[in-house]
C-alpha cells in the first residue's frame, strides 16, 4: 500500500471536515483543488480510479489556441487557450513544447460561404477550407498574440517550395500554412505534478485515488477506500463537481440533488492511434499536419515521443462509459492518412497503442459534432451543500477554466482571493535549466549515466530529476529495464514508493510511457511487477493478480493483445 494514501486517510479520520470536496480527479478537478488550495482553504479531492485516468488520459495531446474556434465566433475561447496555450510553454517546459503545425490546402476559395454561415450560427455541413479562409485565420490567429507573442509568425508556401519540404504529400496540394502551436509529452505526469504542489503548498489540503464519495438518507457523505473497504465521514460548506461526461450522473448523487435535472453534458468519444512507421514519421520533418478528411473532419498527424500519433474521430455517446478505439474507428483514421500522404503504406499491425476518451462537451443541438462548442462554463445548483458543476473544458484552458470555478466558490464562501497561477511554474517546471544541454552533461559526470539516460529524466521530471536520480541512487547501479528502454529498476521503485500507485496499471499506463510507445511487453511486465510488488508490499498472488488485469486492461481498451506482450519479448 502507498504510504502517501495511509497518510491521507489517517488525516481524514482525524478530521473530515473540509472547506471544499472536488470531486473528480482528472485535469480539471486537480485544477480546481490547487486553485482552492493555494487561497488557504481546506480541500479533500476525491477520484473513484487513478488520478487522470479517464478523459484526461485520452487527449490528443496538443496544447493549442483553437484555430478551427474561429469559424464559430468563439474569439473569447481562442484568446483564453492561446493565453493558457502560452502559460504552459512557460510554466511545464519540460512537458509541453512547441510544434510547428502545417496545414495542406487544395484550393483557394473553397470554405468561404459554409465559414460565414457559421460564424452567422446557421445550419452548415462542413466542407473543405481554401487558401483565403486559411490565411484570414491564421492572420486572426497572429493578431491575438500580437502584444506577447513567444511563438513565430505563421508562414505560407506555395506548390513548389511546399513539395520541396514534404515531397510525399498529395500531388494536387497547391500551398501549405505554417502556425505554431504547442504539443504535451506526459499529460498525466502533468496531471499528478499539479496535485503535488498543491498539497505542499496547503498541508491541509489532501487528495485520493481509488476512492468513493456516497450520500446517506440524511444526506450526510461517506468517503470510502476502495482498496481497504474503510469510510470515514467527511462534510464541506461546497462541493465542486469535475466529474467530466458523468457531470449529470454525479449531480443527480450528491446530496439535495436526487431528481435528474435537464442534461449539461454531451460527450462525444475521440480515438487515437499511436504508430510505428519510420517513414511516416520522418515525412512529417518534425510538423504536425492539420488536415481535413473526406467527411469535413479535422485529423492531427505529428511526431510523438518515437513514434507518430494520428487522430481523431468525433463520435456523439449518448450514455458515458469507458470506451476504446473500435476497428471501424482505426479503419477511419488509416484511411485518412490518404488525404495527406497516399504514397505511404500503413498497416494495421503498425499500430502499437490505441486509445479512446469521451470529451465532456456542452450540451449542444447542433448536427456535426465539429461544431459543438469547446468553450467550458460553471453551473452551481441549489442544495444543502451548494454544488458547482463544471462543464466543458479541455487540456489546454484546465487553469483557466479552475480559476474560474475557483472565484465561484470563493464568492459562495465569503472569501477574497489571495494568489494567480497564470505565471505559476509547475512541479519540474520550476528552476527548469535554461541551458538543457549543459545541465545533460553534468549530470552525466556527477551520476556516471549516458546522456540518453539524462534527457530521458529531464523530460519526465524536469528540475526534479535530480531528485529523481538521487533517490535512484539508493539502489546502487542502474540496470535497465531492456537493452533499448531508458527507465530503469530503480525508477520503477522510485515511482511505486513516491506516486500514489495503487494497482499496476497506474504505473504502467499513467506515471510512465512505457505502454503508449510500443515498449511494454510480457517480461517487461512481469519484472515491473516484481519490482512494486517489493516495494508496496504484494503477496505473491496480489502480483500475479496485477499482471493478469493490466494484460487485460491492454488487450480490451487499449488494443495491445497478449500475443503482442508475448513477440514483443521475444
């Protein structure tokens, strides 16, 4: 058991009395509980799985101003995600980078009646984007950074000078846009990175995993371990719920709300797939493409980690659930490599992670689900505990939109706020090393490791890896977990004693890449195993019991079946 967790609920039993219960623990709801946190308040957030584990984990994993808001009007949520867009290059510059973002346009015209009709809100079917369309946005798009700009200009090619630069690209592309916008290694990591400043800056503030909030007949709330199978009784003056697509499921649960109010969500499932193809890969040149499908679709095509992600599909889900890409789904976004690189054969077996979440939009009436809005809001509904639903959101404006959410209950609570977050640093964010590659060869010299082995550390942990190394260090020498992965055992332990891991899954899927690169196998799994099985204390059968629901976990949501753990091994 994590000895954080024990902690945490030693607390809670001594006292459960909260200023605020957040519940939900995905990236909105650790925005909101730092937020609540770092004004003094006392907060209990409560995740009934792993922190980021749902939606969060789904991402497309871009940090962007939202070019494609324009056509809808939405310059107050293009200005608010180019600024937040912005913060996250300074706050996380070892987590989020900037991308180069290319679009390939086919006409000049095309897009421009179906784009007034838009922004005027009428009924449209999406249709392709034409040079002029593509240029007055993106001159929009430089506009609104006009006074703080920190990424470039965008730029625009012509046939000639853009077949030079992407010489596999469809032959009847006429020009192609550059802009820049911003892409997120580890959102998760991310994710818990918030969580812990948070709790180091209030000590009374406390946040779960693997826990559940449940309402008595007196409306009195019970907060239960689902681990142990222990509760406590817990209460606060408000509760925010940050529970996503299940925002209306939740509310009806909570105390004053049993009746089922008109829905404020509306989910819409996107898929992904990671791909092993070296010459996809190296044809992009380091840009992501922006490009439309045949159906009016935006897809995403870019560099990620060592591979090359793809997406994604926009799927209306009338009932929130777990999801995972369905081979209908993969077969839409392979074929939509067509429309930009038709010369390259992908295969399906090139494919060595899939993954799917369901975006908690506003509930919308508009037919194409391109159109719904991203923009995000907070609803507060009456009760004995007054609760405050956020709805929307995205990666990108998490701070924002918790900033928000966090002034609602503030002004609920009779209190002022005392501190901002815009030019907050986050965990390895701060005192990140301006000069990356002087701080790689000192630590090379000071821990006698490769050089591959301290990128690996400054891009998981930033300024932290120090800590990191140092706490590694313990272990006596470093031995990797395969010849060509750059975590090691003694990592491994670090992360099964230092980041909340409850089951295997959280270590494999979350605190590490080693699943969504293609490089988790059967062994690797099974020496992993071992490996938190001594540090958290496992029995033998807990062990094998972990190994066998992450094997399953892959095969069923993730689409990386046994026999693939087994050749991937081998």
């Amino acid at each position: 058991m994590s000895v954080i967790r024990d902690q945490h609920f030693t607390r809670i039993s001594e006292n459960g009395t909260f200023d605020v219960i957040v519940i939900g623990g995905g990236i909105n709801g650790i925005g909101v509980f730092r937020e609540l946190s770092l004004q003094g308040l006392r907060v209990l957030l409560v995740e009934r799985n792993d922190f980021c584990s749902g939606c969060s984990a789904a991402p497309s994993r871009m940090i962007h101003g939202g070019l494609r808001y324009l056509e809808n009007g939405e310059f107050s949520l293009v200005r608010e995600s180019l600024q937040e867009r912005d913060a996250l290059l300074r706050n996380a510059p070892h987590m989020v980078k900037q991308l180069p973002t290319t679009v390939p346009i086919r006409s000049i015209f095309s897009g421009l009646l179906n784009g007034a009709a838009n922004f005027l809100h009428l009924p449209t079917k999406p249709s392709e984007r034409g040079a002029l369309m593509i240029k007055a946005g993106l001159m929009m798009y430089d506009w609104v950074t006009r006074r703080r700009r920190i990424l470039p200009k965008h730029s625009f090619r012509g046939p000639s000078k853009t077949r030079q630069i992407w010489p596999h690209m469809r032959h009847d592309t006429r020009f192609s846009a550059t802009y820049y916008d911003a892409w997120i290694s580890h959102p998760e990591r991310l994710g818990l990175e918030l969580l812990v400043d948070a709790e180091a800056a209030n000590s009374g503030s406390l946040a779960v995993n693997y826990t559940d909030l449940t309402t008595g007949d007196d409306d009195a709330l019970t907060l239960t371990d689902s681990v142990s199978g222990k509760s406590w009784p817990v209460s606060a003056m408000a509760m925010v719920n940050a529970t996503g697509a299940w925002v209306d499921r939740t509310s009806a649960q909570l105390p004053g709300h049993k009746e089922v109010a008109a829905p404020m969500v509306e989910g819409t499932k996107g898929s992904h797939l990671i791909i092993d193809n070296a010459e996809l890969k190296a044809a992009l040149g380091g840009h992501m493409i922006y490009f439309e499908n045949a159906d009016g679709r935006v897809c995403i095509l870019f560099p990620y980690l060592s591979n090359v992600l793809v997406g994604a599909t926009d799927i209306r889900v009338e009932t929130p659930c777990r999801t995972r890409c369905e081979d209908e789904e993969k077969d839409y976004i392979l074929n939509s490599l067509k429309n930009v690189f038709p010369e390259i054969d992908v295969k399906l077996s090139q494919v060595v992670f899939s993954y799917s979440g369901i975006r908690p939009l506003p509930k919308s009436d508009q037919e194409f689900t391109g159109r719904i809005s991203r923009s995000h809001f907070v609803k507060r509904l009456e009760g004995p505990v007054p609760q405050f639903c956020m709805i929307g959101g995205k990666w990108t404006t998490f701070r924002a939109f918790a900033e928000q959410a966090t002034d609602d209950v503030l002004d609920e609570l009779g209190k002022t706020r005392t501190s901002k977050t815009l030019n907050m640093p986050i965990g390895g964010g701060r005192d990140y090393p301006t000069d990356t590659a002087g701080w790689v060869a000192t630590i090379c010299a000071e821990f006698n490791i490769s050089a591959e082995r301290a990128q690996h550390l400054l891009d998981h942990y930033g300024a932290n890896a120090r800590q990191v190394l140092a706490a590694c260090d313990q272990y006596g020498a470093e031995i990797k977990l395969s010849d060509d992965c750059s975590y090691t055992f003694a990592e491994i332990a670090y992360l099964a004693r230092s980041e909340r891991i409850v089951h295997l899954s959280d270590l494999v899927l979350r605190r590490t890449d080693l699943a969504i690169t293609g490089q988790v196998s059967s062994v690797m799994i099974t020496n992993i195993a071992k490996t938190v099985a001594n540090e958290l204390g496992w029995s033998a059968a807990r062990r094998q019991s972990e190994v066998k629901a992450l094997t399953a976990e892959l095969n069923e949501f993730y689409g990386v079946c046994p026999q693939t753990l087994s050749n991937r091994s081998k």
